[in-house]
C-alpha cells in the first residue's frame, strides 16, 4: 500500500496538480489586480460650495463617478449647491468610483396637498401644517356646510387632494358659512329634470324626490309640479320634490290639481275673524291682621284693712252735707248784705249750687 503511494508516478501527479493550483490562484489575483486598478487611487477632488455643474465637470475630468441627492432646502445657500461630499475630499479612491454629492435644490420639497375637503376648519388646518403647508386667506362663501372647507387655493386656483406643492407653500381655504335663511324657491316648473338641479343646487337647495311619471330617470323629462311651490320662503339646506313627465303642463292639468290639492293648504278666507278680548284682572283680595286688643286694667281689690261701709249710709251723706253746705252759704249773704237784706225782708234768698264732680247735684230752694 505504502509502496504504490510513493510511486513515482503518483508523485509526479501531485506536484503537476500542485503547480496547476498555484498558477491558477497566481492569475486569479492578478486578473483581480488588473480589473480592479490595484494600486491605482485617485484623491478625492473638494467641490463642496461649488455649482453642482461645476463638481460634476471636475469628477469628470478625474476619471470618478458621481450621484447627485439633493438634500432638504436650506434658504442660507444657493440653490444648486454642493453642500456635502462622500467620500470626504481628500480621501483617495480607485479610478471609477462614485462619489456622492449632497446639493442644495431650488426649492422646497414638493409635498402632497390632503384631502381635507368637507372637513371641518379646524381639523383642515392643522392637517395642511402638518405636512408643511402654510395657510393664507380664510374665505367665506355661503354654503350649506357650515365651518367645512370647499376648496383649497393656490396662486388662485384651485388645487385638488394630493396634487404637490413645494413645502411651506402658502394656500388659501374656502369655507362653508352655513345655510342663509328666508329664501324664495326657486321656479323650476317647465325645466328639465337636469336643468332643475342645477337651478337648486345654485340656490344653495338639496333636490329631494324626483317622481318620474313612466317610472324612468330621464334627466330630460320636463317638470311640472314641484314641492315647496316657487316663491316660498325657506331655509337654504332645505329638499324641493320634483315631479317629472314627458307630457305637457295642459295635458297634466288633473294631475296637478290632485298634487294642489295634497301639498296646497287651502285658506277658507269666509270664516269671519277671530276676535280676541282681553279677561278682566281679578283682584286678589287681602287679608288685613285686625288690631291686638288693648290690655285690660285690673281694678285693685279691697285690702282686709278697709272697712265696709253701709250703701244706705254712703247715699245719704252726701244729700246732707250739700244742704249744710247750701245753709252755710245763705248764712254768709245774709250777713254780709245788711241793708238788702233790711229792705226786702220778707223775699226768701234762693242759691242755685253747681256740682263739681260727677253726677250732677240736684237745686235746691232754701227758705
């Protein structure tokens, strides 16, 4: 076994593999060295603050590649300005490299408008800041979509969701300012179907019903009733029915009668009017509180002290101290007038005695 291992043969056959081995690893380095320019570097040329058109004939010339992103815009440089190279410059590379160029654009990135139509105002806003459009002018215009936004504007035209502005663009936004109220419906009777909605939809109504007397949508069936009648006053927002045939008005002359009679309140104008009087105002009556009663005296009562007099006793005393009182009296005129008394003598001297306290004392005659 050993001995056919060490053959001359079979060593020859080994060394002649080993040599093809090595030469083949030999010109597979070398075709590597030669494809990819081994040793052959080329510094990294500085454009940066240079024109993009400039930086790209420079790489030119230097046998490099280039790929050219455009960075966020910055408003301090120019627009078209390298403002970053990869590799750094300086830095060497192999003849054919790409070098990347980081350039300034023209303008903002573009950003996509949202859809923010019959959306409220508020949510609208915060929408468009968000993806970096400004907004300018708020305008009103009468709508039945009160505080929705219609439309969105640029430079005065308008703009639909999606569509891409630069950033920071400045928009302007249409909003709803609500139905207006106390309008006249518009006369829509003889039109077409398809000319009626655009006569109410530019009155700022809703179509409602349309009733098509074949039973078909033809948009060119001719109206011939209609529902609020024309020139009532409503609400804007508010749907008018519409009623649709390919007849004429004179043939329809029935049918309209019975819808007038359905949707027309009749006023029955020979019923006299209604008076109204006014109600007396009943008077409420009132309750006085009547007076408290005064307090009542108590008369004091008899002590044990006092004695008890006689009631026949009390009754004749003051009968006999009067007429003392009347004698005493005469006594005293008597006396004190001695020549009347000399010269009429034989007259009886009468004295007439008032009482001074309660009850009255009785005249008496004293002879």
């Amino acid at each position: 076994m050993l001995k056919s291992l060490f053959n001359w043969k079979v060593l020859l056959n080994l060394i002649v593999a080993i040599g093809v081995f090595v030469g083949l690893v030999w010109l597979t380095f070398r075709w590597l060295e030669y494809h990819t320019h081994h040793g052959q570097e080329i510094p990294v040329p500085n454009v940066v603050n240079k024109s993009v058109q400039e930086a790209i004939r420079i790489l030119d010339d230097s046998g490099l590649d280039y790929e050219v992103d455009s960075f966020n815009y910055d408003p301090k440089y120019r627009p078209f300005q390298v403002l970053q190279v990869y590799p750094v410059p300086g830095s060497r590379v192999k003849d054919g490299r790409a070098i990347q160029l980081r350039v300034n654009p023209r303008t903002w990135a573009k950003v996509e408008v949202p859809d923010v139509i019959n959306k409220y105002s508020g949510l609208a806003f915060q929408r468009l800041e968000q993806v970096g459009l400004k907004v300018g002018d708020t305008i009103y215009e009468p709508s039945i979509q009160k505080d929705a936004v219609i439309r969105i504007l640029y430079n005065g035209n308008e703009v639909k969701p999606k569509t891409k502005l630069a950033r920071f663009s400045t928009v302007d936004v249409v909003i709803g300012s609500g139905p207006l109220r106390n309008i006249a419906i518009p006369n829509v009777v003889g039109l077409t179907v398809k000319e009626a909605r655009q006569v109410i939809a530019r009155s700022m109504f809703e179509v409602g019903i349309v009733d098509h007397e074949d039973g078909s949508k033809d948009e060119s069936d001719v109206i011939y009733y209609q529902d609020p009648a024309a020139g009532d006053v409503r609400d804007q927002g508010m749907q008018i029915d519409l009623w649709a045939s390919k007849r004429t008005l004179a043939e329809l002359s029935a049918k309209i009668e019975q819808l007038n009679s359905t949707y027309r309140m009749k006023v029955d104008t020979a019923l006299p009017p209604i008076q109204y009087q006014e109600m007396p105002v009943r008077e409420e009556p009132s309750y006085e509180v009547p007076p408290a009663p005064a307090p009542r005296k108590e008369t004091p009562k008899p002590s044990a002290e006092t004695p008890k007099t006689d009631v026949s006793r009390t009754n004749t005393k003051p009968a006999a101290s009067a007429t003392e009182t009347n004698r005493s009296k005469t006594t005293s005129l008597g006396s004190g007038s001695g020549t009347a008394s000399g010269t009429n003598s034989s007259k009886p001297a009468t004295a007439t005695v008032k009482p001074a306290e309660k009850p009255k004392a009785k005249k008496l005659v004293i002879e």
